[in-house]
C-alpha cells in the first residue's frame, strides 16, 4: 500500500503538533511505523490521503456505533447547520436529550452535558466530593477515565502504551487522593476502604474495560462494589464512556443488572460529534451550580449540532433494539474465524469479547486485569497490527485497547477480515 501522502503529512504535522497527532494514541507509537491520515470514511470503511480503503474495527474509538457517514446522522446535523452553530444558550434539543437519556438509563435522575469523556469523568468525581464531602477516589489499574489529573494513575488506553506509569505534571497532592486497586479484585479494595475509612468519595470503574483491552468484570465484581459503595456510602461511579449504548440500550448497567450511583457518557452519546455527559441520582446532581456549590461549566456543552447528531443516534438505537443482537452476531463471527486461524497456526492467543468489544491479547494468559494483560507479546502485536493493515483492516494502534464493530460491517467484510487475520499471523510466523 502506498501511503506518501500520509508520510508527507506526518512529517510536516511533526512540527507543528507534539508527536503530529491530537491523540497521542494516533500516533502509532505502540505499534512502529507512521500514522495513516484519513482524509474520509463511509459505512464500514475509511479512506486514507492515498484513497487506500481500510476496514474499520476502531470506528472513532466507540462513536461509530453505526458505521461511518449514517444518512439519518448526516441529515440531523445538515438540517441543524441551517439554524447557526452555536449559542450559548439553554435550547430545545438539550431537554430532549436529556429526556433521552433518562429514558435510556434510567439510573440517571439528573443529567449534565459536556464536550468530552474526560469533563464527563472529571466533574463526575468532583460531584461525588462534594456530595460526600469526602477527598480520595479509587480507580482500577488499566482503567482510563480520560486525562484529568486525578485519573493519571496506573491509567490505561494511551498511558499503558506510552509506558508512563503516572503522568508528568501530576502533582503529589492530586496523586496522593487517588487509590488504585487491581481490576477485579474486592479483597484489595475492602483492604484500602479499611485502611482510608470514611474518606473514599467515589469509586470510579469501567464496568467492562476497554482500555487495557478488553476485560469482562469477574463474576459477582460489579455486585460486590455496589455493595460495598452502599454499605460505605461511597458513590459508585460507572464509567460507561465506552460501554454507554453499546453493549445495551441501557450500557453495560442493564447488561449486568447493577445500578451505578453515576454514570458518565460520551463516544457514541455524540453520534460521533464532540459530546460528553454525566448524571446520577437527583441529590447528588442538585449539588451543582447553579442549584449547588459545586461549580462545572462549559461555552459548548449541548452544541446545537452535537446534539442534533447525537439526538437522531440516541432515536436510531432506541428504536432499533435488534442492533444489539446484530452486533454480537457480527463481533462473535469475527472471533471465532481469528481464534480458528490462530488455533491452526498454533498461536498463543486470548480473546476477550463482550458483545460488540473485543481485544486480541497475545498471551496464554486469560487477562482478567492489567498484570495478565502486560503479559502479551507487545511484539507480536505490532507486527499483526502492520501485517493486518496493509492487508486494509484497521486495528486499534495498540494492544491496549479494544475494538469496536459498526452494524455497517457486511458479511463479505467478515470473510476479509478472516483471510486477512490467518495471512497475517502466516506472514509473521514466516
Ligand atoms: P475523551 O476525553 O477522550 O472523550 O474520553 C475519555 C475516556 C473516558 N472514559 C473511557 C472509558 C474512555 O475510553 C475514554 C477515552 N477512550 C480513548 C480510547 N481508549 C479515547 C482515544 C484517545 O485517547 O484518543
């Protein structure tokens, strides 16, 4: 595959913008080699500057619910544009959003819209300070809630790539408030309620991981933290940036039938436009201003054109249940065609998959935390990653991360997903 066009831009982009990215996940680091620029996308596919067609397996990191350019999503924003961008003001579209969301989840009362994942995190934790007027989080290592300072601590997703435990630029006192346990494991996180009694805020968790790859909650995981957060009165905080509308109507809350005290929301809330959102139970968001003293605010939150495009995804799910079933159907027969080739070639392999997520670890460890999951060959992965893309399936850049399947992913797409899977791992092996 050519890619001059990418190389070129890279170059330049270098220069310009840290690592030539936005993200430094983009920038391929985990992985080697040089980013491709995407120049467009439509279903199932993107395109890159040298109108090389990759097969989408990221689909914007979770957004893309429903492959690239969906014309319900693509009218929504066009017929929005014709009435301005932005005001600054209270509008029509952010009630009923937030109508849709409570009718979605219905464990949130009251609901707040914001820009970002990470606003979503970030204010969701000061809520809970305030609402408990309790100072320290706790938060799982390979969890990743975005980059707010308090959350870059044994983070997951880029952090985990880029190999730096704790951020620089993270300071002692913000660190020292953040208590960290291993995923899956309550007798470490009883041990540390013991230890800091009475002073824990939160407990913040993505109830299905994403960003260490994927990790599944450990059977009675979920149900023990909701106990011990009511036993506590510790405010339970499900992270659903991810998970939120993907894996369920209603998250992975109603996948697994536990009630969070909060929920945070973004990636697919948008529709693929910048949103973020966050909300909880009435007596806890009626802390923030301008009802409460706990102060969040931001010039684009509920966007005109975000929460058109974010409105008609919201409508398109809801109204389509049977999506659900659709994903999985698609995400299991992409699995089980790449554990067939990798059994056949005899690789050492563990997938992880819950509903339309899914990571490949290169391990023959089962990855049930972020220790199993730092025991893939990162190796291996970046030669799959190279060999894959060049064959036109675009992976996450890193094995740290899951992927995520569009209902635009065809059947012919499987089929060439597969072949290219079982040539890829024959390429490597030589
Ligand atoms: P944003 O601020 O990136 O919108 O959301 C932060 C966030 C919060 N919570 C969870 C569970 C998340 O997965 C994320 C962001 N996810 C990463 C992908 N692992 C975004 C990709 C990137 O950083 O470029």
């Amino acid at each position: 595959m050519l890619t001059t066009k990418s190389q070129d831009l890279f170059q330049k982009a270098q220069k310009i913008i840290p690592g030539g990215v936005n993200s430094p996940v983009r920038a391929f680091k985990a992985v080697g080699g040089n980013p491709i620029f995407i120049k467009s996308a439509k279903g199932a596919y993107i395109y890159d500057e040298d109108d090389n067609a990759y097969i989408e397996l990221i689909n914007s990191w979770g957004p893309m619910l429903l492959g690239h350019a969906h014309p319900k999503i693509e009218n929504a924003v066009r017929n929005a544009l014709e009435h301005s961008f932005s005001y600054g003001a209270p509008t029509r579209r952010e009630v009923e959003m937030a109508e849709m969301i409570i009718k979605m989840v219905p464990s949130i009362e009251k609901v707040r819209m914001v820009n970002s994942g990470t606003e979503a995190t970030m204010s969701a934790i000061r809520a809970a300070r305030g609402f408990t007027n309790r100072s320290k989080i706790l938060k799982f290592e390979g969890c990743y809630h975005g980059h707010a300072d308090s959350f870059l601590i044994a983070a997951g997703s880029g952090m985990a790539t880029m190999g730096i435990p704790d951020s620089l630029g993270v300071t002692k006192g913000v660190a020292q408030d953040t208590l960290t346990a291993p995923y899956n494991d309550l007798a470490t996180v009883e041990m540390l309620i013991s230890a800091n009694k009475e002073e824990i805020a939160c407990i913040i968790l993505e109830p299905v991981v994403g960003n260490m790859g994927c990790v599944a909650p450990a059977q009675g995981f979920l149900k023990g933290l909701r106990e011990i957060c009511t036993r506590e009165k510790i405010v339970l905080i499900f992270d659903e940036v991810m998970t939120g509308f993907r894996l369920a109507r209603g998250g992975a809350q109603e996948l697994y039938g536990i009630t969070p005290d909060m929920t945070t929301l973004g990636k697919i809330i948008g529709g693929g436009l910048p949103v973020g959102a966050y909300g909880g139970k009435a007596e806890i968001m009626d802390n923030l201003a301008p009802v409460g003293k706990v102060y969040q605010a931001g010039t684009l939150s509920g966007n005109p054109l975000a929460m058109a495009a974010g409105l008609a995804m919201l409508h398109e799910i809801n109204d389509n249940p049977q999506i659900y079933k659709q994903l999985d159907d698609i995400c299991l027969q992409i699995t089980e065609g790449i554990a067939e080739g990798c059994d056949d070639l005899g690789i050492n392999y563990k997938i992880n998959r819950v509903g339309s997520m899914f990571t490949l670890f290169f391990t023959d460890m089962e990855v049930t935390n972020f220790e199993t999951a730092k025991t893939s060959d990162l190796a291996f992965f970046g030669k799959y990653f190279q060999a894959m893309l060049k064959r036109g399936v675009y992976l996450a850049p890193s094995q740290f991360e899951s992927m995520f399947i569009s209902t635009a992913i065809s059947e012919e797409n499987i089929k060439q997903i597969i072949k290219a899977n079982k040539e890829s791992l024959e390429e490597i092996l030589g």
